[in-house]
C-alpha cells in the first residue's frame, strides 16, 4: 500500500494530473462567486431605479394642488 501512495505522490504525470484538475475546481469556483457578484449588482441597479421612479412619482404626487388630487381621487373612488 506504503509502495503504491509513494508512486503516486512522486510521479509527475499523477502530480500534474492532480493540480490541474484542483487548479480547474479553484477556477470554477472563483467564476461561480463571480457570477453571483455581478447578478447581485445587477439587481441592486434595477432596485435603485426602481426606487427612483418611485420617489419621482411621490415627489410629482406631493407637487400637485389639493383640488387636482380630489379631482384625480374622485375618478378612482366608487360612488
């Protein structure tokens, strides 16, 4: 058993073998935390816009006369 671990662990081919395929699950690793990363980004910009448009519509809603918001109500209010 002792004969074959030692073969295993001084033989280059098997060496190189090894670290390629840790080298490659390392890297697919790193990509995966990337691809993760960058839809995280992408829906915190959607969310921030999103939250623009909202605060813009409050803000366009604050702006408007008390007569103009009666008025607006009254069109969506059951009688």
């Amino acid at each position: 058993m002792s004969a074959i671990l030692t073969w295993l662990l001084t033989n280059p081919t098997v060496l190189a073998i090894g670290a390629g395929l840790v080298g490659a699950l390392g890297w697919d690793f790193h990509q995966r935390l990337a691809g993760a990363r960058a839809e995280r980004n992408k829906q915190a910009e959607a969310e921030a816009a999103a939250r623009d448009v909202a605060d813009q519509v409050d803000n366009d809603i604050g702006a408007l006369p008390a007569q103009a918001v009666r008025k607006e109500l009254k069109s969506w209010a059951r009688d």
